[in-house]
C-alpha cells in the first residue's frame, strides 16, 4: 500500500492526519506553532474531551491546521482537518480521519478499527474508495498526535534507553517498526510554562531521517517537535493566530550556485562540487555511480561529500524493443509495471489516453516519448497535484505527480517506469540547483533511460540532473544543501 499524499506538499504536514470535527463536551484547548525554515506561518488548533461514541467513553481528539507559505512565485495556503475518537484505557485510536485542502487538491482517509483489524477508506478523483481491511497484530500501537502514553509508561521511571515498538503508521497504512531512542531529560520552558520533558530521537518512517521530539512526562502530551523538513513544531498560546507570516520556500527547495547558464537544456556535461545531505539517506556510493553519472566521495552519516561528474548521451532509441515489453517472470523490473495508489496505470481513463496517444508508434522508445511530449505540452505546473490520475484531471501539478502521470502512461502500455528524484539545474536566482524528480523508462537491453516530461525534455534529460536514488517506499524526499558549486559544464 502507498502513501495517500504527494511528496512536495503534504511533506509539510506529514506530522498531522485526521478529519472533520465532531460534536462533544470540550475540556480542553492546546495551540500549536508551526515555524517553516524558522518563520511563524502556521498553527494548530487542537480540542480535546469526552463523549461516549458507540456505547464506549472515549476521548476526542480534534485538530485544524493552516499553514501559509510561497514556492516559486505562488501563494499556497493549506487547510487540514483530522479526528481521532481514542480508548482512554488503552490510548490506541478506534477511529481516525483526516482531510487536506491545498486549492483545488483535496484528499482524505478513514480508519475504522473492527476487533483486531483496520477498515481503510481513502478519497481519491472525488470519490471515497476502500481498501480490504488490514490485519493488525496484538500488541500494536494505534497513536494519535498529541498523546503518547507508551513512552512515557516505559521511560519515565526507569533505565530504558531504546524501545521498538509496533505502530499503526497512518500515513503508509501499514504497521511499522519504530525505534524512540531517550536523548535524555530537561525542562522546557514554553509559553504557558515550565514542562519536565522526556526528549527523544524517532527515524521518520518515510525519510528515514530524525525527529527529535519533546514528551511531558507527567501526561504524555507531546510539547515540542523537529523534523529534517526545515518544520518545527511547539506548544504555545492563543495568541499564535495574530504572529503569523509567509514562509518563502525558495530557501528550501532550491540552493544558489555559482554560475548563470540560461541555456540549461543543452548541458551535455558537468562537473559539480557537492556537500549536501538527502533524505531517505543514500545507503553505498554504488548508488550514485549510474549510467551517465559518476561520484568520487564519501558518505559519512548520510553526508554526501565529494565531486560528481554528469554526462548523459542522448538515447536515440535504435535498438528500442516493441511493447508490452517481454519480463522475465522472476525479474526486479515485474515491480516497475505494478499499479499503486499514487500511479493507477490500471485506471482506464489513463490507458486509453496512453493508448490514444501512442497509436501508431513503432516502438517502447518513440511511445514513450509521445507521452511525455504530451505532458510537457497539457500539465502545467502548479502546486495542486495528486496522484497520476488526479494530476491528469487537473491538468496541473509539481514536478513529483507529473512523473506519476509519466509513469502511469507507460506501465499502462505494459513499457517499466519509476520515478527518480536528486537535484537539477535551474536558471532561477542566476542559477541554482533545486530538489526535483523525473522519470526512467525501461528499453530492455539498452537498460533504464531518463527523461524529464517536467521541463520539456520528453526524450532526454541534461547534464544538470544529479541523481539521487529510486523513488521506492517514500514520496517524501528531503535535500539539506550545504555546498554545490559547478566547476565545470559544456553546452
């Protein structure tokens, strides 16, 4: 099962889920402040009391989240609404929605807990569908936001210094290992007090980078929260609705260098310094070292030190096998042509389009190329995306859902595809290198091809693509740029 949210704006967010609020006896009022590279520009508001829900007390967990922000020369502001109807003897979630607006973009889910399994609805191009329910183990972990009972159970009292647990990840849909590892004890000092606090460190589910996070230890609510996303989390007061600002997300996605190319298009090689730390880590230097890439460094902690060198040939496509292209059986590339949650390359609206498209194509190679024509001349970018086909009804979005589209094009016509993501060249603040994804397609033994529908490159991808890895179990990726100076390049 894969994530229900797109990469580049619910990264954002990834630390809410929930839904519309409902009715019930409130008790209590908490405030959240949500600083973006450390600009005040959001909040949450959370309500919490208790009502007795199908014959059962239960506690009421309801939350509503803005966040105002640009990106590339547009306004976003994004709305989101969650619940959670919580045991209050075992703390674990009966019942959990949430619900994310962003423009036009709207998404959704709901969890049902049926005796020992999970019932999973989702939103998805404007209409609730469900998945068969999940079955859940027996000590396992349904959480919520604001509340974590376990922890402060297994740590507070005692000399524990690691525990995994089992938890109900309600952003995968799946049951997850998870490690909180104890940083140690200190008073934090927030705006309505003094808080004796366990502080712990979590690998995020999804990057795989850390999340450092700040427990009261008497109740278990959590004060305080870092993410690798430039997000920072806190309590505080009322009073954060009127401190509000824009954060400029330019700072974050992309990183000023040291020469101006305006024909960027047309680089056919480079040669880049590099420091920079991306998110999910980069596991070998192997998986830098790619057809038309090659690195000289070292990783160091997921620091990423060293020199890469960018040649990619222009692939002509003379060898291109027809398609569907023949797998074998038991092949790693069977995975490339499956449909998911975010790129339904079964949804027949999509393959007709693609078969539409590509009528009277000699080969995978030229087929390919027509669909990301296609794209790069009908989706416009903008920042209210999806899936491949949400994107695809929209007619708009970032550079990560329209290579779902691409991909869901072309495993349609049975041709593999998958997303990449890494850092890309662009002309922007007299050049820049800024966090991006593209597409490789499979041509049987001329191997995986890069293309980019995004920019206008439906056949080719230049020499300013630094590639990072596959975009596998996560959409959410994260670049932390330190250094990123271009030594040489050729047009």
């Amino acid at each position: 099962m894969q994530k229900r949210f797109p990469s580049l704006l619910i990264v954002l967010f990834i630390l809410f889920q929930g839904s519309s609020p409902n009715v019930y006896a409130q008790v209590e009022t908490q405030y959240l402040a949500i600083e973006l590279n450390k600009v005040l520009c959001g909040f949450t508001e959370i309500n919490i009391g208790e009502s007795v829900i199908d014959n059962q007390e239960t506690t009421v967990l309801n939350q509503r989240a803005y966040i105002n922000y640009s990106a590339l020369g547009q306004d976003i502001t994004q709305h989101q609404l969650f619940t959670y109807h919580i045991d209050p003897i075992s703390g674990n979630f009966r019942y959990h929605s949430s619900f994310t607006e962003q423009g036009e973009f709207k998404s959704g889910v709901e969890f049902q807990v049926v005796g020992d399994s999970i019932k999973e609805t989702y939103l998805q191009t404007g209409e609730w569908k469900s998945d068969p329910a999940i079955q859940l183990p027996p000590d396992v972990i349904l959480p919520n936001t604001q509340f974590f009972p376990y922890l402060v159970a297994d740590f507070a009292d005692s000399d524990l210094k690691s525990k995994t647990y089992e938890i109900f990840d309600v952003r995968s849909g799946q049951v997850a290992q998870i490690t909180y590892d104890l940083v140690g004890k200190e008073i934090l000092n927030l705006a309505d007090g003094a808080y004796q606090s366990l502080v712990f460190d979590q690998e995020h589910p999804a990057t795989g980078g850390t999340i450092r996070m700040w427990i009261d230890q008497e109740t278990g609510v959590r004060l305080q929260q870092t993410y690798p996303n430039h997000l920072f989390i806190y309590l505080t007061d009322a009073g954060v609705t009127d401190r509000l600002q824009k954060a400029n997300m330019d700072d974050v996605w992309i990183y000023k260098t040291n020469k101006n190319i305006p024909d960027f298009h047309n680089i056919s090689y480079m040669k880049v310094k590099a420091i920079l730390a991306p998110l999910p880590p980069v596991s070998s230097i192997d998986d830098l070292n790619v057809p038309g890439q090659k690195f000289t460094g070292t990783i160091t902690n997921n620091k990423v030190e060293g020199i890469f060198e960018i040649e990619y040939p222009r692939y002509r496509g003379e060898n291109a096998p027809d398609y569907p292209i023949d797998i074998d059986p038991v092949s790693d590339i069977l995975q490339y042509l499956t449909s998911t949650i975010h790129i339904e390359s079964d949804d027949p609206v999509l393959k007709n389009k693609a078969e539409e498209l590509t009528s009277n194509s000699k080969h995978a190679w030229e087929a390919a190329t027509k669909l990301g024509l296609w794209i790069g001349q009908n989706i416009k970018g903008g920042f209210d995306g999806g899936s491949a086909r949400e994107t695809y009804d929209r007619r708009e979005g970032v550079c990560g859902n329209q290579a779902m589209l691409l991909v869901a094009f072309a495993r349609s016509l049975g041709i593999p595809a998958r997303i990449v993501w890494g850092a890309a060249y662009v002309p922007e603040a007299g050049g820049s290198f800024g966090h991006h994804a593209w597409v490789e397609v499979y041509m049987g033994k001329d191997g995986w091809i890069p293309v980019d529908a995004t920019i206008d490159e439906p056949s080719w991808v230049n020499s300013g693509h630094i590639r990072i890895g596959v975009l596998s179990s996560s959409l959410q990726t994260v670049i932390n740029f330190q250094e990123m100076e271009i030594l040489e390049f050729k047009i």
